[in-house]
C-alpha cells in the first residue's frame, strides 16, 4: 500500500503527498479546508446516476474530495511532462522511477480515488485493487478485474450476469462525470487525460470481459 509520493516536475519544483488509509483500505481527505469551497467537488455537481449517497449526510463527492487535493498542485500541468518520482510504501519499501509522464501519476490518483475511496461504485471492487502494486500496468488492471469476477461467477455466460453488467456501465459513468468535474479544475490536461485512459481501460475490460474471465477462472482452479 503506498503510503507517500514524492514528485519532481520538469522545473525542478517537487510535490510531496502522504496518503491516508483507514484500516480497511480506504483512501480518506487529509486536508478538508484546502477543498471544501471547490464547487466541482461538490456531490451534485456532475453527480453519477448510481450513486447512493445523499447531499444531506455526504455533501462532497468521495472521488472528487481525494482528487482536489491533487488537482490543486497539478491544476495547470501538462499530461505530456516527464517527471521522476520516489514511492514510499508500507514495510517501508521505496522505489524510485526515474521518468515517467505525469499523466501516469495522475492515473494512479484516479485509480485510487476511484476504487479506494468511499465511491458506491468503485468501492465494490476495492479488495482486487488494493491488492495491486503502487503503478500497475494496465494488463495488471485487467486481470485484476477479471480475478474479481471470476472469483464471484454465477455460473452465467459472461456478458449476461445482470450484476458484470450493471457494475460496468456505473462505473462507465463514474468515469465520465469525473470528467466533466474536472474540465474546469485547471488549465492543464493532466487529470483530464488521466480519466480517459482509464475510461477506456475499463471499456476495454468490457470489450474482453469474455476472455479475461475465463482466463481468471482457469487460473483460480489451478490454485
């Protein structure tokens, strides 16, 4: 589990970020004043049609409470810049990429904001990614969706569980309100440009469902 990042932008300027984990997991706001008076992250702006929660006990939106703190220090970068980042995880294990787009740094927020905050959507598949390493490849993506399934087969065709299909188009949309969120969250493309590779991971998941479920339960009978 990450538990800080470290980035150096292009300019030399280095942005430091702790992330704060309940005991289950799930990602939560460290720094409430700094965001509260964002009108984008509030719960009914761009609201996702699945979602549960009420403005009366949830006023803000879960992802967008993580994500502000992010979008404030990146709110005018270019997804295209090339940075370094240090990665501090839990048992005190630290890495260093020594260069790598922004956007994939700012993927790896939206990925955590998604699935490990309290989002009604995404936290339904939080075990399978919180069991992934801090920056996975998008085939690490993949099958960790498809382990999630098939751990959870109902013996149905894939494609025509009610639950695999009802699951995918909410968090479709929980991709494509968090973009219209963040289009006036700042002069850059960054987060933007996160959202949508991420957009179409998941599409693509849709797409290969088929395979990459059946994949995943062969691979559990073999365990």
């Amino acid at each position: 589990m990450v538990l800080s990042l470290t980035v150096v932008l292009e300019d030399g300027h280095a942005l430091n970020w702790d992330f704060d984990f309940s005991e289950n997991g799930t990602l939560r706001l460290t720094n409430f004043l700094a965001i509260v008076r964002l009108p984008w992250v509030r719960l009914d702006f761009w609201k996702c049609p699945a979602c549960t929660l009420d403005r009366k006990n949830t006023p803000m939106c879960p992802v967008a409470m993580v994500l502000a703190q992010y979008a404030l220090d990146l709110a005018d970068r270019k997804s295209i810049e090339q940075v370094k980042v240090y990665i501090t995880e839990s048992a005190d294990r630290k890495t260093t990429i020594e260069s790598v787009p922004l956007q994939k740094v700012a993927g790896e927020l939206v990925r955590l904001a998604v699935f490990q905050s309290q989002c009604p959507v995404g936290r339904k598949v939080k075990p399978a990614m919180a069991s992934l390493h801090t920056f996975p490849a998008s085939q690490e993506i993949l099958r960790a969706f498809a382990l999630f399934f098939a751990l959870r087969s109902t013996g149905r065709d894939v494609g025509e569980d009610p639950e695999q299909v009802q699951f995918m188009h909410s968090l479709h949309e929980v991709f494509g309100y968090l973009s219209k969120r963040l289009e006036n969250a700042g002069k850059g493309d960054v987060y933007l440009n996160a959202v949508v590779i991420l957009h179409s991971l998941s599409t693509l998941f849709s797409l290969s469902a088929p395979e990459l479920i059946q994949n995943a339960i062969a691979e559990c009978r073999s365990w």
